[in-house]
C-alpha cells in the first residue's frame, strides 16, 4: 500500500490546488473561474472545487482573502449513462503548511463508473456564467493467466542474490492496454500492483490480509538482508515482470518463522492497474513538468479541458483482474488454497 499512500497526496494536491491563493502566477488582469474534480472509482466519494480568482489591473495576484474564494452556491452536475446527479456543497478541513483551513466544495456519494462510459460535469455559477467538461472512462485491456506462470529468460535482470539467470513472473498474461472508442491510448500514465490475498488464523478466528509483491529484492549494503523494490511512479510502460524468486520469497514471507502454515490461506491473487485519463495525466505532466524543472516551461494553471474556465475535469481508474492459481504451488509452502473465501 505504499505506492497509494504517496501518490493520494499528489492527487488532492491537484484537486485542491485552487484552493491556495498563492499558488497563482502573475498575469495579465483576468477574472476566472477554476473547477477541479477528480472522479475516483476507489472512494465512494468525489469532490468538485470551484474558485474565483480576480487579478488587479497591473496582473498582481490578489491581496486579500476575498479576492480569491472558494465558491458556494453553485449548481454542479454530473451527467453519467443516461442520469443526472447533482453535486450537494459543503465545507471540509483541509491541510495546509502544518494548519488546517476550511474548504467550501461539493460532493456527490456512491458513484459507480465503468470503463467506456462517457461522463461529463456542468456547474453554474451563482452569476450564471456555466463551467462544463466531458470525459470519458478508458477500458483496459489484458489478459492474467494462472498465477504463477514463469518464463524463461536469457538477460540478466535483477533477482534475489544479485543479477542472475533465471524465470521471471509476467504479472499479466499480456502486456496491458489502454482503448477510447476502440482506439489504442498510449499517453495515460499508470502503474501496476500484484497483490496476494490471505486469510490467517488467529485464535480461532481468520482475519483477512494482504501482500504486495515487489518488482525485486535487492541485497542491502551490509549483505545480511533484502530490500524490497516497488516502482513509485506513474508510467507510460504498459508492462510490467517479477522475478519467480521474488515471488517465491513474498510467500515465505506471510506466514516467516510460523511453523503452522496450514493457519494461511490463499484466496486470491489480484493484479491491479491504477491509471490517470489522458487528459488527468497531461494536466499531472504539467505539474510535473513545472515543480521538477528550474526553468519556467509551463505554468499549472496553464493546461486545462475545463470549458467557460480553466481546471481539470479528470478520472483516476483502478482496474483489478483475479489471477487464476496454481494449487500445487500455493501448497508448496504449506499454505491451504480456497478461492471460495
């Protein structure tokens, strides 16, 4: 669970980002609008920010409070297979340098979105000047096999021990891609977990848990034990391989020095891809772009697919595919197989 916790921050960075007065560049004299919503299929929970920033005549960022506020009173849409859902405002706690403030936003509960669905959002301002943006949810295409199902290679890639000849794990069957309209997308950033799935037993009663499997192992600078490595990043590679080492190595590790082995049980094993749209990872891209760089290539608020305003209407996607197991194997180490669970 690492990966996720150190990209949410990143993530509501962006969706709050017009929350902070400060974050904006001078420019010429403008008086804009800015929505930011992010919709998340792992939350049950979306959130749409609306801001108005006004500029003085000489392009000075505003000087009070005021000047730059969180909008209320709006009427936010979302239009999603062929209904209406109308986003209800309230005020939520933010972080902030070590504070926390206020934020005026909306909310909508228990939206379920599918891949290849088009979903767009309306807001109209309290002055009526309307805010407007479609979107529409990718569909990812790959193919997990039985799980684990090895494949010899000839290259040396890193595996416990050192670099090494040995089988490698493709954590897909196939590589995975990603389709609008049946039309291959291949600018969405995205990044691949597997996942093993376990019930134990303790005192009688099983409590479910679950491991990541790590892309390697890497001996540590003392040579007396192993690191875990897991790719932090978001990615335009749309594959992804382990070694069977590893993976052996993450089964020893559920149950370690447990000498009753037969209290685990494996349920499943699921690979999952967590992806940006396009139009989300060209927007993260900037930001980026923008905080890595010592040079001024591209403000944040320059990029935007936000009609009538600027901002980001944007989908961060989960897909999660069940890997068939191999029984033998997951009896191996002693442990019981029951999908069922």
């Amino acid at each position: 669970m690492k990966r996720a916790i150190l990209i949410l921050p990143i993530i509501l960075f962006i969706l709050f980002e017009s929350c902070n007065e400060d974050f904006n560049v001078n420019a010429p004299f403008q008086n804009v609008y800015t929505l930011n919503c992010i919709l998340r299929n792992d939350n049950p929970i979306q959130y749409a920010i609306i801001s108005k920033n006004i500029y003085t005549e000489n392009g000075a960022p505003p000087t009070s409070p005021s000047s730059a506020q969180n909008i209320k009173g709006a009427n936010v849409e979302i239009y999603y297979n062929d209904s209406v859902f109308v986003m209800r405002d309230t005020t939520i706690q933010v972080a902030d340098s070590g504070n926390t403030k206020q934020v005026n936003c909306y909310y909508l509960r228990n939206l379920v979105m599918k891949p290849g669905k088009i979903i767009s959002i309306k807001a109209t301002m309290p002055d009526g000047q309307i805010l407007k943006s479609t979107n529409q949810i990718p569909v990812c295409n790959t193919a997990p096999s039985t799980f684990p199902q090895s494949y010899y290679y000839t290259n040396e890639l890193p595996i416990v021990g050192g670099w090494q000849l040995g089988y490698y794990i493709k954590f897909p069957f196939y590589n995975w891609l990603f389709r609008i309209n049946n039309k291959e997308i291949n600018d969405m950033l995205s990044f691949p977990q597997l996942e093993i799935d376990y019930d134990k037993n303790e005192g009688g009663t099983y409590v479910n848990k679950k491991t990541l499997v790590p892309l390697s192992y890497y001996p540590n600078s003392d040579n007396n034990g192993f690191i875990q490595y897991h790719d932090l990043n978001f990615s335009s590679i749309y594959f992804a391989y382990t070694s069977l080492e590893t993976v052996n190595r993450t089964m020893e590790e559920i149950s370690g020095s447990d000498p009753y082995k037969d209290n685990y049980i494996i349920t499943k094993v699921l690979f999952t891809i967590t992806s940006m749209d396009p139009e989300l990872s060209r927007y993260y891209s900037a930001y980026e772009t923008y905080f890595n760089s010592f040079t001024v290539k591209l403000r944040p608020t320059d990029y935007s697919n936000i009609q009538g305003g600027k901002g980001i209407f944007g989908i961060y996607y989960i897909y999660a595919y069940s890997f068939a197991m191999d029984k033998a194997y997951i009896n191996s180490f002693g442990y019981q197989y029951n999908p069922s669970r």
